[in-house]
C-alpha cells in the first residue's frame, strides 16, 4: 500500500532533472502531463506521469482541475530577524533613499539592534511562524542567511534558530552566514570589520553551506568581496553574493570569476557581465519583489540574461526591510508582469533552478526523488502568475507527509 496517490491531475508539472541549472532557452521547456498520476511512498516519489489506475494508497488526493508541481524552493531569505521596520514606509515615500535610511543608521543597522537585542526564544518564535506560512504558499525547501547580527555572539544566535527551526518544522533549509552584510557603526573602518568577519568563519563554517557578502556603495567593494569570497572558499563554503542591487559595481562579473554558485538581485549588473553568464553556471537569483518593494521603475534585465544564455532563479528576498513578503507566488506574478517571463520560465526559475543556486537536490518529481509536492487549486499551469495576491496553495507534502490543507 502506498502513503499518497495523487489522481486525475488536471496538469502536472514535471520540471527537468539536470546536474547543472537549466540555461537561456531552456528555461522555457517545460514537461506538462495532462490527466497525470502521482504516487508518493515512505517519504520518495514511487511515480510521476501519464494517469494510472494500478495503484492504491491509504490517501487518496483528487486533483481534478488542478494543478501538481513540485515544492517551491526559495532560494533567497533573510528568515531570522528581530523586529520590524514598518516607520520606513514614510521615510520612503517622502523620498528617502535605501542607502541613505542605512547611511543615518537605519534600515540594516536597526535590524541589527533589534536581532542583538532579541533572546535565541524570542527570535526562534517569530521566525517559526514565517516558515509556517512559507509552507501555507507552498514553499518546500527555504535558504535562510544571517546578517542581522554582525558579530559573532548574535551570528551565531540566528545560525542556531535556523538549525532548530529546521529540525523542528518540515521545511528544508540551507544555512548561509552573511556577516558582512554592513559595518555596524561602531567599527574602525570597512577593512577592519570585514577582516573580523572573516575571522569569524571559522566559528560558522560548520553552520553554514554559504557564504554571502553586501557587495554595495558604501558597504562592501569589489576588492573587499574578492577578498572575503576566496577566505571562504579556503574554508570550505561556496560562496554567493548580493551584487549590483542598486550601483553597478560588478559584483556579477566578480561571482562568475569566483565561481559563485549564485550570484543576487543584478538590478544594475553591465552588458559585460551580463554576457559572462553564457560560459557560466553560476546562477542569476532575481529578486523582483525587493525592486517592488523599493519602489524602483528598472528592474534587472532578465530577458538579456536569457538571451545571454545564463541561468536565473527567481526567490522572494524575505527581510524586514527592502521585500517583506514570505509568498513567493506573489514574487512569480511580479516576475511575470515586470521581468517578462514566461509561465514555463517562471515555474522552472522557482523549482529546479532555484535548487541549483543552493545547491539542494529539489524541484523535481521523479520516480526516487524526496517527495516535496504541492497541489495547486487552480485550473492550469499560466494561472498562478495571473491571479496574483492570493494563496492557490491547496495541499503541501514535505517529505512524504501533508504539511498543510
Ligand atoms: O537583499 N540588500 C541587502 N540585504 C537585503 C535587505 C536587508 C534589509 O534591508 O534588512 C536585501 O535586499
Ligand atoms: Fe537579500
């Protein structure tokens, strides 16, 4: 007897398994099953395709007029946080810039103080309830950063409520240190503190797959980037980058040349560097709610990178301050109407190539794979984007098990 049948499924999703992120066109291929069956057992996928009524299972799910994919995976989180920042919605429409809220030492620094000043209980609570909701949109695999905390006392805080949020809720997570993600205001200068952010990777290499660097004016330069990427990679880490989100600094160019396996946001990434994806595998993480959220009109320029022949993920950016929404449905509907992406683009940006940027073996559905699997109340694939705003998220199975109805 099986765990879980999934019958008369309207479309099915079956994104393409690769060993490398799908590139260019490809994106653009989709294998969509019409009438299609899946059949889940002890946590693994035991069939995925054409309708078949030779199984049994002790649940039976109807997907009549609906829609089946795998899990979303969300390939860029700042998950762990304390507070909010909800008075920088004024600030922003009187005009007042990301960089320069962060300049007076808000924004990223006030996080800061709040993330310090928040107990390991309280962080773990908050958080808890974000990953919940993830799981509600239909969000199956998460990668969460730390950042907020810019020394190693409080790093670590947010590395340990990470670890305990993954063990005690289904979502499976990646783990990435972003120590240099500012300069606190009381450090010596750039240099010095982000040499003390290097030092301290010893201290999280064992708590993190990734390392992640602000590579931005007036936070991190490229030299500073460079200099952190290859400390980490000594150490063991891959390495990932928040590149050309607001000045074009390079920051993509430098990624492909380090071999990062990811670089994020290139809202502001050059035609040169854009046409350095062609001969990489480094992949181009939009994030088009934060251009949303910001308020911006110039969004990155995912259809040249297409062009270019790179590979792009799309993720939500979840953070207190430049996107904060947990749905990454809504993120795919932005990206559809703002990036000019197709619905097949869209599903494999936040499925199979989203694992790839974080290195997880997800967003597929094949016979073997850990079954990670999302019915959608909606009657096909091109829907999602289109009805923006809403939950279509009808049933989540992480792992084998139903998560969330
Ligand atoms: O990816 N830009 C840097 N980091 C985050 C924002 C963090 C914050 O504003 O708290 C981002 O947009
Ligand atoms: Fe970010």
């Amino acid at each position: 007897m099986n765990d879980i049948l999934i019958q008369n499924i309207g479309e099915l999703i079956l994104p393409k398994k690769t060993d490398r992120p799908l590139k260019g066109n490809e994106l653009d291929e989709l294998n969509i099953i019409k009438n299609g069956t899946v059949v889940v057992k002890d946590s693994k996928i035991v069939y995925a395709g054409e309708y078949d009524d030779s199984f049994e299972a002790t649940e039976v799910i109807d997907a009549t007029n609906q829609v089946v994919s795998p899990g979303l995976v969300d390939a860029h989180t700042h998950l762990v946080f304390g507070g909010s920042r909800e008075h920088e919605m004024a600030l922003k429409q009187q005009g007042v810039s990301y960089l320069d809220i962060l300049k007076q030492g808000g924004g990223i620094l006030s996080t800061v103080e709040s993330t310090r000043n928040a107990t390991e209980e309280e962080l773990y609570n908050k958080s808890k309830k974000e990953v919940i909701r993830m799981i509600q949109f239909g969000t199956t695999t998460v990668e969460a950063k730390s950042g907020y905390g810019l020394d190693k006392e409080t790093e670590l805080k947010q590395l340990n409520v990470q670890h305990q949020l993954a063990q005690d809720t289904p979502i499976r997570m990646k783990h990435t240190f972003l120590g240099p993600h500012a300069v606190p205001k009381d450090a010596k200068d750039n240099a010095s503190f982000l040499q003390e952010m290097i030092d301290l990777l010893d201290d999280v290499k064992d708590k993190a797959d990734f390392a992640d660097i602000f590579c931005e004016t007036g936070v991190f330069t490229i030299d500073e980037s460079r200099r952190y990427m290859q400390a980490a990679k000594e150490k063991g880490l891959k390495v990932k980058i928040h590149a050309d989100e607001i000045d074009p600094l390079g920051g993509l160019g430098l990624a492909i040349e380090e071999g990062a396996i990811s670089a994020d946001h290139l809202v502001a990434s050059s035609e040169k560097d854009k046409k350095a994806l062609n001969s990489s595998n480094t992949v181009a993480v939009l994030l088009p709610g934060t251009t949303f959220y910001l308020g911006k009109d110039q969004y990155a320029d995912a259809r040249g990178m297409l062009d270019n022949n790179g590979a792009i993920a799309i993720a939500t950016d979840f953070n207190p301050g430049s996107c904060v929404t947990d749905n990454l449905q809504l993120v795919m509907s932005i990206a559809a109407l703002k990036l000019k992406l197709t619905p097949n683009e869209i599903w494999n940006a936040v499925t199979v190539n989203a694992a790839k940027a974080i290195d997880v073996e997800a967003g597929t559905i094949e016979v073997g794979d850990q079954a990670d699997v999302v019915v959608w109340d909606i009657p096909n694939h091109e829907y999602l984007p289109y009805h923006y705003g809403v939950n279509h998220a009808q049933t989540v199975i992480i792992n084998g098990k139903k998560v969330y109805q």
